[in-house]
C-alpha cells in the first residue's frame, strides 16, 4: 500500500514504517540499518521525511511529559503532538510561548524544520528547546543541551542528525488571549502601517487570497485590554462573526474569536484539535524575508498577483523573532513570512514558485524547509551564515549518511 505525507502529495519511497515502543527499541533499529530516518506526523510538503530505508515513528513510544516546576521546563517525547499536552501545561500553571496554526503537528518534527507561530516578540517553536535526547548513526543516546557548542546547529537539524527521542522545553506562566478578526484591511493601509498592525497583538496574522487590492482578514490575538484596536481599524472593520482563514470554509473548524478570552492552547492555533485541521486538500510554500522589507516583498509579490489568485486558497503574513539557531530560517534576523495554502495543483505551483522565489531574491528569502520550494542549493547557501558549519556537523555526527536522503543530499555536502 502506498504511504503518503498527509496532504498526499507525497509517496514516500522508503521500504516501511517501524513504530519501536520504547526508546532501546529505537536504538537498535537505528544501530542496525543502513538508512533510516526519521518520520513525525507526516505534515511536510516536501521529501523532507523520505529516505530510501526505512522511516521510524515514535507514536507509539510512552507519551513521556514530565513537567519540571521549578526549573520551568518540560520534557516530552518526540512523538507527542502539542494537542497532545497543551491542556496539561496550562492545568500546570504553565504555558509555550507560540504555537503553530494547528496543534496536530509532533513537536519533534516542527522544531525540526523551524516551524512557527506569529509575533513580533515571539520567535519560532524551536527556540524554546533547551535540551535533546538524540538516538545517533551508531545508536547511542546523546543528550545534548543548549550551551553545548553544537547544539545550535542541531536543534533545527531537518532530522540529519538522528532519531530525537525526546526534547525539553522552556515553559512561561500560563496566559490568557482573546482572538478578534479584522476584515478588509485596504492594501494601502497595510503599505503605509505594516509593523504598527503586524505588532498589534500578541500575534497577529494577516490574510490575503489576491484576490483584490486588500488584506482580506487581519487576526489579531492579544490580552483582552482595553490597547485591543477599536471597531473600525486602518480601514478593515472588526468581524462579528467568526471566520475561517480560507474563504467559504467553516468556521467551526477553527478556535474561537470574537474577542472571548481562553488559555494560549485554545487562541494560539487557528485550528481546533479536533477538527481536521485547514482546508486537508492543499500544498504549502512559505517565504521568510526580513520584518523591514515586509511591505517592498508584498509589493513584489502583488506585481503577480493574477497568477498567484487562482492558485491561492489563502496566503498568511506571519512576523518570527531572530533566534540563533543556525538554520531556523529566522536566524539571526527578525523576519516576516508569506505562507502560501494553495490548491492542490502540483505541476501549477511548482511552475510559480521559480517567478515568486526570483521577485522575492532581493530581500535574501529563505524559504520554509517543510514546505515546497524550488531554490537550489547555491541560493539557499547563500542566506545562512551558518551553513558550512551545519555541513560539518552533519558530516560529524552522520560520517556515513545514514540519516541522509534525497533531499539532504540536494542541499548539503557533509564535509
Ligand atoms: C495544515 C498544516 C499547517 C501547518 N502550519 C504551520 C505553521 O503554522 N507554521 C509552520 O512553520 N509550519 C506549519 N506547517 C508545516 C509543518 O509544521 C512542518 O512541515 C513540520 O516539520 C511538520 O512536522 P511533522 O511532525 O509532521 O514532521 P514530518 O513532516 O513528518 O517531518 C519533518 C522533518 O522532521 C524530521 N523529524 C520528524 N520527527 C523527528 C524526530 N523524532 N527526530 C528527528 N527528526 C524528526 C523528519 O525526518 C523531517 O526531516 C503546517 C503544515 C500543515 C500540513
């Protein structure tokens, strides 16, 4: 039976899927094969989580969340999804500072590609890591920290470096938001005020389809105060119903707005956990480019927008803090990224993304490593700082390329 990734625009390649049930189970499987990698919820776009072994998913080790109060921190099993024990941080008293659009995501896996929330403040799902517990190439356990000299390379580690059996994560006092949504933002309001809107809440998430010279929805998720933007904001009037960020979908699919105040796992996704979460049939892209440049890349992008609109089911504009993780795409910089739901056309998409990726090249984009894209290698290369680094640790770590495969190998020689 063929085996996809879950928009199912992927055939996974690899011979099999080991589900090991504890972490010793794990070690062996990885000590003993030539190629393994890897597999988390499958939510990738891209070959990312293919390899011509065999993938390992660690769904069915102990669902492990061990909550450390005094040290702030919890350690989860690389398996778990967020959903998965959100709820039981914040009956803790404890909160994550972001989250994805959806909680479905293992945690093992988004912090894997640099997945991320929005806010100005905030910076992506991977930097609240402070500590890993790796099966690598020869089946040991290494756990490594934050402070270690390679730990900033490993964390965002596109699953190069082995199995991640478990990861332990920075915890803030648990907090409460309210979720309001703003419709019709003019696009000259947005040229003229991107970073006042972009940091008018906690996190905040601006919606276009292309579709006509405006920002569809404005998502703005903050403190319930009275500094929450009025009614009538920049031209876009406050919703009085809810809204799903697609246009035409139910609403009743995502977590609840009209400024009703909840705990952050409740407000932080756009989608609820137990719905099938965005639209189910799609492809992603996703482009970063510096915060400052968010307002010259929309204009970019909008000198297209014929060809984006029947592609576009809805595009988001998420802002991400600088974090020094070598290859998060917001290393190092503060960032502004356009996220791409598109229709499931694959031969259409991957015919517009050259055009997009050479309009948004002034502005050193750095594409989303789970999604699709189209640069080579050279350009990627060229927007880390750390990339050479990241190759010797790979080559370091994994001499052999056990863990490697079709996509690694496009971007990174292990030296
Ligand atoms: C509907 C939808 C919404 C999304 N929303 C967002 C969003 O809001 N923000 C955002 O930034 N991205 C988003 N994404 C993208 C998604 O977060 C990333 O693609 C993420 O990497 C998927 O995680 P996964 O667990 O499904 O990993 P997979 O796709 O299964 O794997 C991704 C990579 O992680 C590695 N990996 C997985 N588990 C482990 C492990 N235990 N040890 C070592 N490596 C591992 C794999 O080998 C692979 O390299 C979304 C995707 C979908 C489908």
């Amino acid at each position: 039976m063929v085996r996809t990734n879950w928009a199912g625009n992927i055939a996974f390649e690899a011979r099999g899927v080991h589900r090991p049930t504890d972490v010793d189970q794990v070690r062996e499987l990885v000590a003993r094969s030539e190629r393994v990698r890897a597999l988390g919820s499958g939510h990738s776009f891209n070959r990312i989580a293919d390899t011509t072994g065999e993938q390992i998913s660690l769904a069915e080790l102990p669902p492990r969340v061990q909550i450390d109060a005094d040290a702030s921190c919890v350690t989860v099993a690389g398996g778990l999804r967020y959903g998965d024990f959100a709820d039981r941080l914040h009956a803790a008293g404890f909160a994550l500072p972001t989250l994805g659009s959806l909680p479905h995501i293992s945690v093992a896996g988004a912090v894997a590609t640099g997945t991320h929330g929005s806010g100005v403040g905030n910076r992506s799902l991977a930097a609240s890591v402070s500590g890993l517990e790796v099966v690598t190439a020869d089946g040991e356990l290494l756990e490594i920290r934050r402070g270690h000299p390679d730990f900033a390379g490993m964390v965002v580690g596109l699953g190069g470096f082995g199995v991640v059996t478990a990861l332990t994560l920075d915890l803030v006092p648990t907090f409460e938001l309210a979720q309001y949504v703003y419709d019709r933002l003019p696009a000259e309001d947005f040229a003229e005020h991107a970073q006042e809107i972009l940091a008018a809440g906690y996190s905040v998430s601006v919606f276009t389809t292309w579709r006509a010279d405006q920002l569809d929805q404005v998502w703005v998720k903050g403190p319930r105060t009275p500094d929450v933007p009025g009614p009538r904001w920049f031209g876009a009037t406050r919703a009085d119903a809810p809204r799903h960020p697609v246009p035409g979908m139910d609403a009743r699919h995502c977590t609840t707005q009209l400024g009703e105040s909840g705990p952050w796992q409740h407000r932080l996704p756009h989608f609820r956990m137990d719905f099938t979460p965005s639209t189910g049939r799609e492809l992603q892209s996703e482009y970063f480019v510096p915060r400052t440049d968010v307002v010259a890349a929309y204009r970019a992008l909008d000198t297209i927008r014929d060809r984006m609109a029947p592609l576009v089911q809805t595009c988001e504009i998420r802002t991400i803090a600088a974090e020094p993780l070598w290859l998060s795409p917001a290393a190092e910089r503060d960032s502004a990224a356009f996220h791409f739901t598109w229709i499931d056309d694959t031969p259409a998409v991957l015919a517009l993304l050259p055009v997009m990726e050479e309009l948004l090249s002034p502005f050193a984009t750095r594409p989303h490593w789970g999604k699709l894209f189209t640069c080579d290698a050279a350009t990627v290369r060229a927007r880390y700082d750390r990339y050479a680094d990241f190759e010797r640790l790979l080559g370091r770590y994994d001499p052999a390329g056990k863990f490697t495969n079709e996509f690694l190998d496009r971007y990174f020689t292990r030296s």
